[in-house]
C-alpha cells in the first residue's frame, strides 16, 4: 500500500533539473515532523511549508501495490511514452519519500520508461536502481544517503554549516536561501536576508551553486 498525498505533472522547480517537465508524486508522511503546527516547534525539522498529511490532494489516494501507482502516473504524463522527444521523468517526494519509495515501484517506473527520481531528507537510504537523487539536509538529523547526484541545502540552518558536507559524493553542491520573503520590489537583497547570506556564501565558496525555487517565482505548483 502507497499512500500519496499528491500527484500532478508540472516542471521541476528547483535544483539541477529545474526546468524539466516532471510528474511529481508527493508522498504522505515524514519522518521529521508530523506535519501538524502543533508539533512543529519539537520537530527535527521546523522549517517545512508542505502539507503532506493525508491523501486528499490532487492526483492523490491510496494505491495498493507498484503497478497500479505507476499506471496512475503514467496517466499524469500527457504525451503517449517516448512520443514527447524526451525521456518520461517522475519526482518522488514528500513528506519523506523513501518511508514508501521500494524497488518495487522503481522497476514498475522503469518498465514503463520512466526516469526516477527522489527528493529525500537523507536519513533513510535510498533503494537501487533511482536514476537522480537529491538529498536535502534537514536539521541535526543524521544522514544515512551520503551520496547522490546533488546535495541540496536550505540555508542558513542554525548548526548547519555548509562546510559539514562537501567531502560527500555528491555530483553537485546547491544552496538555497531558506526564505526570499524580505527581498525588496528592486530585487537588491538586504545584508540581513537569507538571500544575501546564500548569495555570499556561494560567492566565496564556489563548490556551492546558487539555487532558488522558481516554481514559487513562477507561480507554478
């Protein structure tokens, strides 16, 4: 039994495959925070603006084996497989994606010509076979995935320094300002902000690639 909250295609917003047409499949549950407001101030990580809670989104239910979520993404893509001149590309995310992520649904992905990718807290490890795993850091959670194609890091986070994870083996390095709120209309990011933080750290760190949501500047899901 999977249990997703939401499933929906759209373009990757965020990271080294920003841009790329995806279906994202989002889901339920996380194991850093429950994802109720009540809990988040004892949570591991406090920072989350996602609701992953329940299965009521779009494209979201409860599927009972591999086939039959992949068949449901495989709907989500709009181009008959291998007809769009590019490759089908699902996001597995959440919440938590490797609570449910399984080699069962990763071949079901693949034998439908799918690339697969994560989006993943880290502290679970991934399964074989993903084609692109991303690892957000999240808190003092410890990492058990420390290695993958990119490394993603909100920052700043309070005892997070950057620095702790440039020797892993990771393919490329991103930083993402935790909050792009207090940039004014002329875009000039103030010294106090998150933005300015992350753009001066990059600047000075040049393992490090700026990364920001453009999803969100989009306004696309």
């Amino acid at each position: 039994m999977y249990s997703v909250k939401e499933a929906f295609y759209t373009l990757q917003g965020e990271g080294i495959q920003a841009g790329r047409a995806s279906v994202f499949c989002r889901f339920s549950g996380c194991n850093l925070w429950s994802g109720r407001e009540q809990d988040r101030e004892r949570a591991q990580c406090r920072f989350c603006d996602t609701d992953f809670v329940g299965t009521d989104g779009q494209g979201g239910g409860r599927f009972s084996d591999a086939a039959s979520l992949a068949d449901h993404i495989v709907e989500l893509w709009p181009f008959p497989v291998g007809a769009s001149g590019s490759v089908p590309y699902v996001v597995f995310t959440g919440g938590e994606p490797l609570l449910q992520l399984d080699a069962a649904l990763i071949d079901a992905m693949h034998q439908r010509g799918f690339e697969v990718a994560v989006e993943t807290n880290g502290t679970l490890p991934a399964p074989p076979g993903i084609d692109w795993i991303c690892v957000s850091p999240k808190g003092d959670a410890p990492l058990a995935q420390t290695y993958g194609n990119e490394l993603k890091l909100v920052y700043p986070q309070r005892d997070l320094a950057p620095a702790r994870f440039s020797g892993l083996e990771f393919d490329h390095f991103l930083l993402q300002p935790m909050d792009i709120s207090h940039v004014p209309e002329h875009h000039i990011p103030t010294t106090e902000s998150p933005m300015q933080a992350t753009l001066e750290y990059c600047l000075s760190n040049p393992l490090w690639r700026f990364s920001l949501q453009t999803h969100k500047i989009a306004g696309i899901a």
